[in-house]
C-alpha cells in the first residue's frame, strides 16, 4: 500500500549562494553547512567562485568542512532540488570543459542562467566578473595582486573575531568595514553596479542576481532589479526567493556555529528586506 505521507514542501522557491572559496582558508564551510542544513528550496543557484581554484594552485587546503559543503550540495541535488552551477573567475578552469556540457551528475554547470522570478520578471543570474572592468586580460595582475592583500585582510580578520568571539562579542567584518569607508572602494561597487543594470537594459532582462564583489544587495537601478547574494567568506549572505515571490537577504552569524549552546534558528539569521 503506498505512503500516504507527502513530501515537505522546500522553505523557498529558490536559494542563491556565491563566493564560498572552498579550498582557501578564509571560507565560512561550517556556517555554511548550518545554514544549507536548515534552509531548503526548489532551486539552488551556486553563483560562482563556490572553489577557490586561484588559492589551490598556490597552495592546497581542503578540511573535512569543505569535503562537508560538498556533501550538502550533492544530497540536496540527490532529493530533488534542481541545482545549477555558475562559474565565476576563481573557479574559471571549469569554463574549459562546457564545450563537453559539463555537469556533476544532476548539476547543471553553466556560464550564466535565466530565473524566471515567481513575479514575473526574467532575471539573468551571472556571478558578475565579465563586469569588473580588473577582470580585462591586461588589468589581470592587478586582481591577483589584491587577492593576495584581501587574503591578508581575512587572515587578520579570522584572529580578530577569534578574540571578539572570547570576550562574547558578535562577528564583524573588517574588510566589509573597510569597503563601506573607503571612497575608492564605493566607486568600484556603484560602477561594477551600473554596468550589471546597463547590460540587462540592453539585453531585455528585468533584472540580475550575481555575486563577485562580495557585497549583499537589493535595490533598484532605474527601473533594473539588481541583487547581489553577498558571499560566504564575510558576510555569511544568501538571497532567497519566497513561494509568493518576495525576494529577501538572509545574513547568517558565523560565530554561533561554534557557540557550546544551541541556538534557534531564528536567533541565528537576519533577514534584510
């Protein structure tokens, strides 16, 4: 006799994560592997840079928290969440393969995708590097030089907020402190902005959902809905579609993964409208 007992339904119609860098040191794995657990969805977007291919050719790193995020990604695909994979520029080695149509096992692996939003609106989803104007072949050098300052910044970071985390104090971002005060910085943001709305303007989309400058975002660029899921290195961020289609910034707190005390979800996450 067959089971009377219905599938749950997911928690959102779609999830979109960018900027993991598994492989490099400075990747929340277990905040993400925490919120993956607790958070389903119809459709996951991986939107780039989820590896950290620029990190594992200087040097290897891969703990078992890593190996963990993997596992989440491949069990959510395995129970029927259509999964798609976006590649970005430091997992830009994959880009060699698509020519064979590549995927893992039921993921698709794609340069870009188009979300048909549940309020009716065509979003192109790009991890966002084709807009950098530093991403040009002759600035490339530029870029790497600043990985190796950011990498910096994060392994500072991580000393910083293992005192704070001692004296009970919450997360806090030193480099997104840095980019919201720095002048430069903020001109790089709005620019890297302006040409992800001017390109869906062109194009015919209604709006974009991208990652790639590690800044969670959503807002309106004359008439444009532009959306940024933010990272998993800082900010710990995921954009979410809602089955009405609400879209909404979830911000994960790092720090309570390791607390001794269980914490409800709901003290856990900070939902940013």
């Amino acid at each position: 006799m067959p089971s009377s007992r219905q599938k749950p339904r997911p928690d959102y119609k779609a999830i979109f994560i960018s900027d993991v860098h598994l492989g490099s040191a400075g990747c929340q794995a277990d905040a993400l592997c925490a919120f993956m657990k607790t958070h389903t969805s119809e459709q996951l977007y991986l939107v780039g840079d989820i590896i950290d291919g620029w990190r594992m050719r200087k040097k290897w790193y891969w703990p078992q928290s890593h190996t963990n995020v993997v596992r989440r990604i491949l069990t959510a695909a395995k129970r029927g969440t259509e999964v798609t994979y976006i590649i970005g520029n430091h997992d830009e080695f994959l880009r060699a393969f698509l020519q064979f149509r590549l995927a893992f096992g039921d993921i698709r692996v794609k340069n870009r995708a188009l979300h048909d939003g549940e309020d009716g609106k065509r979003y192109l989803v790009v991890h966002g590097d084709m807009f950098d104007g530093m991403m040009r072949a002759d600035r490339k050098w530029i870029m790497h030089l600043g990985d190796h300052a950011y990498n910096f910044l994060l392994w500072t970071n991580t000393k910083l907020n293992a005192i704070r985390r001692r004296l009970g104090m919450p997360y806090w971002s030193l480099s997104q402190a840095l980019k919201k005060r720095t002048k430069r910085a903020l001109n790089h943001i709005h620019n890297f902005e302006g040409h992800v709305a001017d390109y869906c303007r062109r194009k015919g989309y209604d709006g974009a959902i991208c990652g790639h400058i590690h800044v969670a975002e959503m807002r309106d660029i004359d008439g444009i809905t532009y959306m940024n899921d933010g990272d998993w290195v800082e900010s710990c961020s995921a954009l979410v579609e809602h089955h009405d289609g609400r879209w909404e910034l979830l911000h994960f707190q790092p720090h309570v993964v390791k607390a001794d005390e269980p914490v409800a979800k709901e003290a856990r996450i900070r939902a940013v409208a």
